[in-house]
C-alpha cells in the first residue's frame, strides 16, 4: 500500500532538492528579467504593456504556441528581437541560464501545441488575423489604439449577438467597407475560410451555436450544416440574377435622377459611399463599389434595404417616400450601374 501510495504522488514532490532549487533559480530569473514586460503569468498583462509598441509577447495565446519553440525562444532571449522593446540577455546571462527560462517558459506557460501540431484554424488565425484582432480575439493593443473603427471583438456579446456564421464568411472573404478589414479570398481558399471562422467561433464565442438556434432563424444548408442568416445581404448563397418579387422591373433610366436627388449625398455620386454627408455619419454609408456588396447585394436586397432602411445606421426607410416602383428603379440604377456595371 505504501508504495501505491508513492507511486501517485506529485512529480513535483518526487524531485530532488537540487533540482527543485535549479527550478526555483529559473523562475527568479524569470521574475527579475522578464516578468516586467510578459507579466507573473506570462500572458502580457504587465503594466509595461500600456508603453510599448508592439506590446510584449502573450506566451499563452494560441499564436504563441504555434510560432513558438524552444530555439527560437532562446535566441530571442539571447539576441533580443529588432524592432521591439525586448532586448537580447546574452551579456547578463550565460547559455544554461537562457536554455532553463526559454525551458520554463515553454512548459510554464505556453499551451500544448507547437507548429506543427496546432490545428489548421489556429495556424491561419495566426498568419492571418491575430495582428488586428489580437492573440485573445480581443483586439491587438496597437489596433484598437490606432484603428478607427477598431477591430472586432469576438468575446464581446454584442459581436456574438449581431454575427452569423455566414456572415463572417462573408467578412472574411470580401472584407467590410469602411474599415481596415480586407478581404482573404485572393489569398485563401473558400475552405481556409470557413476553417479559420470555425475556428474563432470556437476560440472566442462560447455558446455562439446555440444562441444561433434559440434566435429561430436557423436553416441548413447544402453542405449539411445550419446557419443562420441575420439579413440577407450576408447570405453567401444569394443568386445575383434573382428579380424583384411579383413581376416588379425597376428601370435604370428613371432611377438615375431619383438617385443623385435623394442617395449620392451621402453613398457619392459614383456609389463609393463618400458623398459630401458621408464625413459627418457613423457607420460610414454603404460603398457599393465593396466586393463584399458587389457579393451580396441583388436586386431584392436592394429592394430590402432601400425601402426598409438599416438600423442603428442613418439609412432612412424609403418607403414612407417612395412607391414600390420608384424603389425598384432606384435599385436597378445601383445594381446596374455599380455592383454589376
């Protein structure tokens, strides 16, 4: 019994008493050297952070462990790295001290999982998206400082709230107007895509299915998966030839007038969005010359939005103005003319 009992002790309590004072000696160079700027726990949170650009590496972020390994960790210790704040310890520290913290740091604090074990969403959100949205999904320190509008959050409720799985899809891949966010579809293919938005979905918003379903606007698609679709216009799906409902054709010629009258003062005479009202709204005014309205924007969703509005936008609902076939040749002059010219 006694030696069962010895054999689920702690390994930590197995070791000797030299090699727990070595373990202790690292973490006190660890304490004294780096703590100041990756913080006790190194995650980054350390008050440094708030002074340095780019602000000090979070070893437990998912980036971390997929850019990361034990050679590399030393040779930004011993070298530092250019263009940052973090300085190279080789006149301080000898060779076995810089392997035991860059060997502390790895098995203290970065998670499980090294290049080439990391799945293929965490290695894209990696590449790809974590210099603007942060290691966490929070935001990087340096663009939501410098950016206007700032990165999404993906923790936050009102982003889960406001998102569908499509409609990030379709941020992704064609960008959103008005903001830094580009879009990857020249550089990722459709399946990339979806992975690295399965993957935030999965890292950052906990509980994002089934909200989705318990909103009720859930259908499945080809593919086998349900998706749930806030408004249309973020349907990857959407048939750019589909008409107006009931017969309705709108004409081009007499919406051209009613367009730059009532539209281009704040979507521009050229539908780029930067009509001369356009300095002075929040959210900026649809571009429709944006691939991702190019994409998305058909005739019925024209239709939609021209004579509904948009909410918590200054998109008024043209339908208290305008009957049904002046908001059809209004939205045959836009479709015609700027998303498929």
């Amino acid at each position: 019994m006694k030696s069962m009992l010895f054999l689920i002790l702690p390994a930590a309590l197995l070791a000797s008493p030299a090699a727990q004072a070595e373990d202790s000696a690292t973490l006190q160079l660890y304490n004294e050297y780096c703590s100041v700027c990756h913080g006790d726990n190194g995650d980054g949170q350390s008050h440094a952070r708030l002074g340095l650009v780019p602000p000090p590496r979070d070893f437990t972020s998912p980036q971390s462990a997929v850019e990361l390994n034990r050679p590399r960790i030393i040779r930004a210790i011993r070298d530092g790295i250019p263009g940052t704040a973090m300085t190279g310890w080789k006149s301080r520290l000898d060779d076995t001290q810089i392997e035991a913290l860059a060997e502390l740091i790895a098995t203290r604090f970065m998670l499980p999982s090294t290049a080439s074990s990391a799945t293929e969403g965490s290695q894209i959100y990696a590449a790809y998206c974590s210099v603007c949205h942060g290691d966490s999904g929070k935001g990087a320190l340096w663009a939501t400082a410098g950016l206007s509008p700032r990165p999404a959050d993906f923790t936050s409720q009102e982003f889960r709230s406001t998102q569908t799985r499509d409609h990030m899809i379709q941020s992704v891949s064609y960008g959103r107007p008005e903001t830094a966010m580009t879009g990857w579809k020249k550089r990722l293919t459709d399946e990339q895509i979806a992975t690295v938005v399965d993957y935030v979905i999965e890292a950052f918003m906990p509980g994002f299915g089934d909200q989705a379903e318990a909103a009720g606007n859930t259908h499945k698609h080809s593919d086998g998966h349900n998706h749930t679709h806030a408004d249309p216009d973020t349907d990857l799906a959407v048939y750019m030839k589909l008409p107006l409902e009931n017969g309705l054709r709108g004409d081009a010629v007499r919406g051209e007038p009613l367009y730059q009258d009532n539209c281009a003062t704040c979507h521009g005479e050229e539908g780029d969005g930067r009509g001369p009202r356009a300095y002075f709204i929040n959210p900026k005014p649809r571009n429709f010359l944006h691939t991702a309205s190019r994409a998305s924007l058909n005739r019925p969703t024209l239709y939609r939005l021209i004579g509904k509005g948009k909410l918590r936008t200054e998109m008024p609902a043209w339908e208290k103005v305008f009957d049904a076939q002046q908001i059809a040749d209004v939205g045959e002059y836009v479709f015609t003319t700027f998303i498929q010219p």
